[in-house]
C-alpha cells in the first residue's frame, strides 16, 4: 500500500528536474510516470523511517518531511544495495543510471560544504493544494529543534529557486550553487547551523 503522501509528493514535485530526469524512460504516459514517482517516494519515506526521520501533518496525505541522518559505512552500503534493486525495476535502467549519475555528482559537491556528521533534509513534499498555509514550516521544526538540541549542522539541496526564501526563513544559507550535468539544471546547497535563528 502507497503512503498517503505520496500523491501529494508527485503533485507538488513531478516537474523538478531530479524528478522528471529519473523518471524520463517511461517517456510520456503521464500515468506510468506518477505511478513510478509515487513508488519512489514510498520508498523513500520508508527508508527515512529506517535511518532517519520522517514527519507527517495530521492528515497525512497533505505533505511529508524526511531526512537522512548519519549512517555507518555498513548502513550506507546496505541501504544503498536495497535502493538500487528497487530503482532498477521502479524507474528502468535509464533512470537508475541516471539517478546514480546526479546523486554521485551531488554527493561530492556537498562534500565541500559539509561534513559526514550532517543531518539531510531529503525530501520536503506539500500538496499543492494545501501549499501556503504554513505547513512546510510546521513540519521542519521538530527536527530542526532536535538538531539544535544536538548542537548538529543540517543542509538540504534544491533546484527551485522559488523555495530559496522559505528555506532562508527556517535559518538555512545558500552556502553553494552547482550545475548539475545530467538534469543540465543548477542546484543549490543551504546549510543551517544549530541554533540558527529564524
């Protein structure tokens, strides 16, 4: 059974360039496309429940936050034996190659910002339809809190601009921008320090 995110999740994030690169081998049946991205976000929502956080509003299906938290070589590894046998057959060949090519080329870029040590915010994913109301913020605060608490450096990266300003008002700084080559798009990393004022 999907996550009742995970609707929301293609909605709201379909047409960003990691996405719609991954999912370009199931050409332009819009349907399989959303099915396969839907399949991608549920598992990615279930591994943040593995190895780091995920954070629901109290209707589930209106958004999602999950982060990654530091993982032994052992973990990362395993989980990353695990996500490639699931990509391989939720978005083929072309997309797994894909998916490997960014998350390689971003890895190491953020490895100039960051250290090891740094809590990821992987996914932050609202429902268009219950965008602007504040939620987004609400769902970042717990671990942003817990992150504080922990005196821990978080980062997170995004191709949209248009999200530049909300991450800035959760007390993250646009530290990096790359061009990523396989999307042909630019990214940028924000970093927020603990006890960052908002």
């Amino acid at each position: 059974m999907i996550d009742p995110a995970c609707a929301g999740a293609v909605a709201a994030l379909e047409h960003d360039p990691f996405y719609r690169c991954i999912s370009a081998e199931l050409g332009a049946d819009l349907a399989r496309r959303r099915a396969a991205l839907a399949q991608y976000f549920d598992y990615s929502i279930c591994q943040g429940a593995r190895i780091g956080q995920v954070v629901r509003p109290a209707d589930a299906a209106q958004g999602v936050a999950v982060w990654t938290l530091p993982q032994t070589s052992a973990m990362h590894e395993r989980e990353r034996g695990l996500k490639e046998a699931f990509l391989r057959v939720a978005i083929g060949e072309r997309g797994y190659r894909d998916y490997e090519q960014i998350v390689s080329y971003m890895s190491q870029r953020a490895a100039t910002v960051v250290g090891s040590d740094c809590w990821y915010l992987s996914i932050v994913a609202i429902a268009p339809e219950a965008q602007g109301r504040g939620l987004g913020a609400r769902l970042l605060a717990p671990t942003l809190a817990q992150a504080d608490a922990a005196g821990v450096t978080s980062y997170l990266e995004t191709f949209s601009h248009q999200t530049l300003r909300f991450y800035g008002r959760m007390g993250f700084v646009a530290c990096a921008e790359f061009d990523e080559p396989t999307t042909q798009a630019p990214y940028t990393v924000m970093v927020r320090r603990p006890g960052r004022e908002r």
